[in-house]
C-alpha cells in the first residue's frame, strides 16, 4: 500500500510539473530589479536640486521625459529651465504628485515582481540586457515609455481603477479597469516583449496581427508563469470565461466573415484594441478577443512542438506557418 501510495504521488508530482513547462527554475540567477523615482528627484528642484545635477543623474531619462512625455522640448534650449519650472509648479500636477506618493510610498512589491520576472528573461535568453527602469509623473499621459535600455512607467496612470482623476478625466470604465498598481510589472514586461520583438508582417492581414499578439502574451506567460491566463489578458474572470465558452463560435465567425485575412486596418482596431466588447459580437464579449485567439493558436503551435525553444517562438515571423503548423481547431 505504501509503494502504491508513493508511486501515485510521483505521478500527481510529474503531471503537476509537466502541466506548466513554462515553471522553469530560476532560483540560480541572481538579478535585483530597482526602479529609479525620477519623478522625485525632478520636483526635488522646488526644493532646492539643481537641474544640472538632475541631467547628471538622469541624462537619457530627462531627455526622453521632457521631449516625449511632457513635450517641453530640447533639454538644452535656453528656455527649457523656465518651461520646466512652470510644469513644476502646475497646482494640478502637484496635487497629481501628493496622489502618487500617497499610494506608493515605494515600489517594493513591483520590483519584486518584475525582479522574478527579468530572471525568467534570463533564462529564455541570457545574451539580453535588462533594461534600466524609472518611475514619472507624465501628466497622465504615456502609461510606459521605452527608448534604448531604459523603460519608464507612469504612475499617475496606475492609482487604482476608482481614482477621482480617472472619472474626471472621462477615462472610460473599461480602461480604469486595468489602471491599478498591480498592473505596472505586467505592462512593464509587456511594453519590453513589444519593443524587443516587433511585428514584422507579410501581408498586414488580421491574422498576422493576431498571432503576434499571442506570441507576445506567449512571451508574457513565460516571463510570468504564476499568472492565471485571464490575468494575462488583463480579463475579468467573467470575460475569460465567455471567451473559452464561445471559442469554436468566435473563430467560427472570424472565417466566415472572411476577416481573418482581411487587411482593413478597422479590422485590428475591433479585434486587437482594448474595447468594452467587441463590434460583431454579443455585448457580454470582451475586447482584444483577437488577441486571446491569437494566444490560443500559439499555445497550439508549441504544444505541437514540444522541442521549440521560446527563443525559436519568438524569430518565427511566419505567421501563416505558425497558424498552419497549430493545426488549431477549437
């Protein structure tokens, strides 16, 4: 009885294990993911910082904040001191900045997440480098902002889905949703995934955009394997489920209104871009459904080659072949 009882927990352990081969062991890397408060050395200056010893500090990030993010031009032009102390001393982006370090007073639980997953980016690849991350006030604009080997998050665009600012700004209730502190390593990792392996298409036709969008939250699912799927599409669990519930229905009706490979840019808009539903579909659908059958075509190609590496996944380009290859049939 004990040899049965032991064997049968083996086989439970075995199935457990196999049943994520993305749960890789990553306890071997060593890797400490900070993120810079930029935005707090930067209102530092009412206080007394000198903006010369911010440039010192933050050379690329005030360049790529001040012309990208706030827009307030060339870090170098004459009046850019003046423009930048008028931004500072803005009441509403003060206000802004009372609300940001009221809810994070430190960033603790976001590097902690984003330090697990960076050390699974290792694992899939160790030739890249890890970017340098930062925190900013951009005036709810950019919710993540990337240039070479930095990458910023905005955190005035993560105060919680019930923020007065959000209702005052007509943010709609679908998008405040997903504007929570728990979603910044998320979109941290996702904005890296995006900028590190971009869409290259054939044709531009829906089905392209499809499947690389599931290569991308393929990618996100590996870089963090403890997240439930619906919480990698950033669904509600209700939404999630609608979307297993009506899947052979779902891809039913992309082939039968000839929109899988169609190239009307309308077509991603509806299928790929976040929505309250999506157009063509019952209203309890969710958006972004073609991202999710996206997911699923992939999740079918790599479980019909278990030998690819998640680096081969992510060269493919091919994304007729992948689509092919799937043999996807829901």
């Amino acid at each position: 009885m004990r040899r049965i009882v032991f064997s049968l927990f083996i086989l439970i352990t075995f199935v457990a294990c196999q049943s994520n081969k993305l749960k890789v062991d990553v306890s071997d890397i060593e890797l400490d993911i900070k993120i810079q408060r930029f935005e707090k050395d930067l209102f530092a200056i009412k206080q007394g910082t000198s903006l010369e010893s911010v440039k010192t500090k933050y050379p690329q990030i005030l360049k790529l904040y001040s012309e990208r993010v706030i827009q307030l031009g060339n870090i170098d032009d004459l009046n850019y001191s003046q423009y930048l102390n008028k931004f500072l001393n803005d009441s509403t982006m003060n206000i802004v900045l009372k609300r940001i370090d009221s809810v994070f007073p430190n960033l603790k639980a976001q590097e902690e997440e984003l330090t697990e997953g960076f050390k699974y980016l290792k694992y899939y690849f160790p030739n890249r480098k890890v970017p340098k991350l930062f925190s900013q006030l951009s005036g709810f604009n950019q919710s993540i902002v990337v240039d070479e080997g930095v990458i910023g998050v905005s955190l005035d665009k993560y105060l919680g889905e019930d923020c007065d600012f959000y209702a005052l700004l007509r943010r709609p209730i679908y998008l405040r949703a997903n504007m929570t502190p728990n979603r910044i390593a998320q979109d941290i990792l996702l904005a890296y995934g995006l900028t590190e392996f971009p869409f290259k298409p054939k044709t531009q036709n829906l089905m392209e955009q499809m499947i690389y969008q599931g290569k991308v939250l393929y990618f996100l699912q590996a870089l963090l394997p403890e997240k439930a799927e619906f919480d990698i599409m950033k669904y509600k669990e209700k939404d999630f489920q609608w979307c297993v519930d009506n899947e052979p229905q779902v891809w039913a009706y992309l082939i039968e209104q000839k929109h899988l490979f169609s190239t009307d840019a309308s077509m991603a808009r509806n299928y790929i871009n976040d929505a309250p539903f999506t157009t063509g579909m019952p209203q309890e659908s969710p958006g972004r459904i073609g991202t999710w059958i996206g997911l699923q075509i992939v999740k079918s190609y790599m479980e019909k080659h278990k030998e690819l590496e998640l680096q081969a996944l992510m060269a493919n380009d091919d994304y007729a072949a992948i689509l092919r290859e799937s043999a996807y049939q829901p």
